[in-house]
C-alpha cells in the first residue's frame, strides 16, 4: 500500500466515467488488463487481482531511511506513471475499451453478476432491522424475568448461578428489569417489589457481590470466638477419651 508521501507525489490520474474496461498493460502490450471503473476510482477486476507492477524487494543490507527513499522513488517513477498511463487510455477510447471487456469476460464473471452472487442469501436491511428489534424485546423480557426472581426472594447467587453472570450482574439486571415494569405501566400484581417493601419475606435477596449493596459495605461485627480444649478424661472413662468445653 503507497504512503502518504507516496499518494502526494502521484501525477494527476484523469477521472474516468464507471463502468468496466480491458485495455493493453503498457509494459507489456500482449497483457490485456481487466478494469472496474466506481465513482471515478481504477479498480483492477476480477477481485485481488493485481495488474499493476510491484515494487522490487526491500535490500536488507541498507538502513530504513533509504530503502523507505528507493521505495518512494519507485512509486513516483514506475508506479504512478504506469497507472496514468492505463487511465489515459480508457479515457481515450472509453468505447473499445468497455467493449473488449464484455468481449473478453462472461456474463457470470462480471461485476454485477459476482457482486449479486456475494449478496445472494443475504437478509436487507429491512430484515436486519426487524431482528434487531426482536432482539432488544428479547432482552428486556430476559431483564423482567430477572426482576420477577429476584421480587419472588430468590437469592441473587442462584439467580447469577442459573444464567452464569456474577451476583452483581443478576442485581443491576433485576434492577433494569424492575424499571422496565414501573416504565411500561404494568398491572400492580405483575410488579415485582422490591424485597425491603415486602417484610413479610422471609428469604431475602441475597446481597451482590460489588457495589453500595454489596457486603464491603455493611458494618463490622466481631465474631465469637470458640476455642476447643482438650484434657485427659478421669480414669474409668478409658485411655485417650478426650472431653470438650467451649469457652
């Protein structure tokens, strides 16, 4: 691919009228080159062809800043004046040249047919469009579902467990889902509440992981310890029986 450099010192290219052109190369006159002319731009057809000469390999042995200056130097003295030269002559007789194209590659081989047949079996944008929307009602029924389980005192671990998301994953996503039933005015019945309004549950939600809600934030409370003693058992209860007390 040339480089900005490459690109400012090119010659002026004339723009050519779309359409598709064969037109001889012009180092080597037995070669007929196959073109796709689209919005005044020279493009070689069939696709990944390439008819244009390449560039000489790179010599190793000498530093980047000259082996960058003899590419660029190829560019502006055999490159450009090539491409020039194939655009002037479709411009000089657009006719012939669009008429050895069709004379030379058939129906199925031409752009329309090879574009349509790349297309074929594709959805429109109609199609995409409509997946799309079903796509996002999908996920705002997965977000109330979430919210109902969630409403119902099921712990957010088992919902995060059930659909492999992390425990604050399934909370932010009972809350989207409890917007979405406030939002969409559904019945009072199908609303699901949230567990602090409901005291008569008697499961509550587990917490998430992250978070204002999560466990980093709730207030230290020091555990009890237990510490286990052992001694030896009086005699008459047997060799090595051991007795317990918890302080």
């Amino acid at each position: 691919m040339a480089s900005a450099a490459q690109l400012a010192a090119r010659p002026a290219v004339p723009r050519l009228p779309d359409g598709t052109y064969a037109v001889p190369d012009p180092h080597d006159p037995e070669v007929t080159t196959l073109w796709r002319v689209t919005g005044g731009g020279l493009h070689p057809w069939p696709l990944r062809q390439r008819w244009a000469p390449r560039p000489p390999a790179a010599d190793p042995d000498i530093q980047p800043e000259e082996r960058r200056a003899h590419r660029e130097r190829w560019y502006a003295e055999v490159y450009w004046p090539w491409k020039a030269a194939v655009a002037e002559e479709i411009r000089r007789v657009p006719r012939t040249a669009a008429d050895l194209f069709d004379r030379l590659v058939p129906e199925h081989a031409r752009p329309r047919a090879v574009f349509a047949a790349l297309l074929d079996g594709r959805p429109t944008r109609e199609e995409l469009d409509e997946a799309e929307r079903q796509e996002e009602r999908a996920d705002r029924d997965h977000l109330r579902i979430v919210a109902v389980l969630a409403a119902a005192g099921l712990p957010y671990r088992h919902i995060a467990r059930a659909f492999r998301v992390s425990t604050s994953t399934a909370w932010h996503w009972a809350q989207r889902g409890t917007a979405l039933w406030h939002q969409e005015n559904a019945p009072e019945a199908w609303r699901p509440l949230s567990p602090h309004s409901r005291p008569w549950t008697t499961s509550r939600p587990a917490q998430p992981l992250y978070g204002p809600h999560s466990a980093q934030h709730r207030p230290h409370r020091p555990r009890t310890l237990t510490r286990t003693l052992t001694r030896r058992s009086p005699r008459g209860h047997g060799p090595g029986s051991a007795s317990t007390r918890r302080t």
